[in-house]
C-alpha cells in the first residue's frame, strides 16, 4: 500500500482534512498524518485525529504524495523549518501535491509558488499574486504535479483530479520499470 | 444526472452527512437534502447545510437511491410519517440505501430491519437486534440493496460498498431497457 503524507498542524478544517484522509483510503491509500509533535490534533470544528509521524522524522521517500489541508493549520506548519524540507522534496521531484483553502500558505513559505497556476482560498488569494503565483479563481487548479483547490465545497473536484494525478504517476512509474 | 437523496434533521454527524455528499458528486451524481422544513440544517460539528426539498415536497421516483447519516440527526427524522413512507419507498423497491451510525434508527421505525443482515453504530446494536435485524460488528454490511456502517472511521468502506451497488443498478437498468 503506498503512503500519503499530511502536513497537520491544530485548528486545520477539519473536511479538508477527513474529506481526503478518507477518500485516499477508499481508493486503497494509506494517508499518515505528519505534525510538530506526536498527540492529538484539533480541527477548528472540534474533530480529532492522532499524528502518526513528527516533521522531523519524515522520510519523505516512504510517501508517494503530500496533502495540505487547509484552515488556520497552514499558518502554524509554515513556520516549522522541517516542514518546509519535505514540501521542497515533493515539488521538486515532480511528486503528487495537493493544497486547499490556506494550504498554498506553506508552499508561498517554502518559495515554490513562483509562475505556477494555482487556486487558494479567497482571504490569501493576493498574498499568493503577491509570491508570483499565476491565480485562477476556480474550482480546481491542476498544474502539472500540483493541484489546488478553494475551498470545502471544491473538495469532489479536488480529489477527483488528485487521484487523476496519482494514478498518472502510478502508470509512468510502471513504465519507466 | 441521477439524484441521490439525503435525510437530514439538526444534530447530524456531519462527517457522516458530507462525506457521502462530496463522494457521490466526485462520482457525478446529484445530492439532495431534505428535512421536515426549508432553511440551515446544523450538524454535530456546527457545519451547516441547507435543506433543498421537505420530506412531503419529495417524490420518491426523481431519485435513485437514498442515503440516512448519523449523529443526532435520526432520532428526529423517525418521527416525521413523510420521512418513513420516502423510506419504505426504496426499500420495497430494492433501490440502494445507506445507512450509518444512528441512520438505522429510521429503518427501525419504518419497520424495514427484521430479517436483514446489518450493523450501525453500538450504542443502538440492543435496538437493531430487538426489532429482529441480524447484527453484524463490521465496519460495512452489504445486505442486496441495503448498506450499512457503524460510524465515521468506517466511511471509507461505506461509500466503497454503496457506491458498487449504484454502478451495479445502473448496469442492471440499462440491461432491462
């Protein structure tokens, strides 16, 4: 079964963290829940989940692809210098990375946003212009390995074009043996 | 588009209410909310959702198949007589229901359990063995039609399962035309 990371931080939104923990496990996935340290983490609607791993512990090959729900988690795990390693290793390994609502916050952090299409939440929508970010206000952005979406209610879209992407590299994978 | 309906009261588990919502949209189906009155429907988690439909407005045959969350949620909608006729509806005529956590309430008061293999979530199990259902402690139970699961961490087996039975409905269809 093939890993997929989460970068976790208290206070994330808690469907679109659930939404994709959940939906990656129907298709077969096993998601891992990465935070600062090992406990509980909140969500701002008091839902629950345990982080399985610490930043700092992650090795990052262990994972196919990363997620980065949103909610105001993003503002906390931007500040974690680990964190921000592994980002670095999914985008410039062309791996599956999928953000929503704040999540484009940490890759703004980690200087990864430069030229790329992407979507994000309304509210950080010009700090994202402001970091060179090419932004579209839709539903779903997908540019090459990184697919953004806005919000709770794009979530169906969201994943739709995230296992889209998964399933691409799970082919190419295959034939490069 | 097929519409798949929803039976929701306040006090809904709302992993339970938007997990199958946003999963049967990625799959291109529509769903439909109805409860007792129009207006915000207020889950567990303080999510909210509106209702599209009452229970009296809807006619059972727009839709394909029916879906009844948990939480708090079922203990109100067993008690509107609209909302157990729409029940009855599907399951005289083999449609796909699923039903998790507390949603077995409703086929209980309905009078639809006796005899069907089943599990929901255990604090109700005494209720569901009582009225003559064969109780099973799975995280999903596929029973013809008749899908249930006993509470959020089961959601991905839930919709793996119900979504099985829509596609195999839809191949069913086409075969008679």
């Amino acid at each position: 079964m093939q890993n997929i990371l989460f970068l976790v931080a208290d206070e994330y939104e808690d469907l679109e963290l659930f939404y994709p923990y959940y939906r990656l496990k129907e298709s077969g996935y096993n998601p891992v829940i990465a935070a600062s340290k090992k406990g509980a983490l909140t969500g701002k609607h008091n839902y629950q989940i345990q982080a399985d791993v610490t930043f700092s512990e992650v090795r990052a090959d262990d994972y196919v692809a990363l997620v980065l729900p949103g909610g105001k988690s993003p503002e906390r795990v931007r500040l974690d210098k680990d964190a921000l390693t592994i980002v670095k290793y999914f985008m410039s390994n062309g791996h599956p990375v999928a953000a929503i609502c704040h999540g484009p916050q940490i890759l703004i952090s980690a200087g990864l946003v430069k030229g790329r299409r992407m979507t994000c939440w309304k509210g950080v929508r010009d700090d994202l212009i402001a970091a060179g970010a090419m932004y579209e206000d839709s539903s779903c952005v997908v540019d090459r390995n990184l697919v953004t979406a806005r919000q709770p209610s794009d979530l169906h879209a969201f994943m739709k074009e995230f296992l889209n992407i998964l399933k691409l590299q799970k082919t190419e994978q295959v034939q490069v043996v």
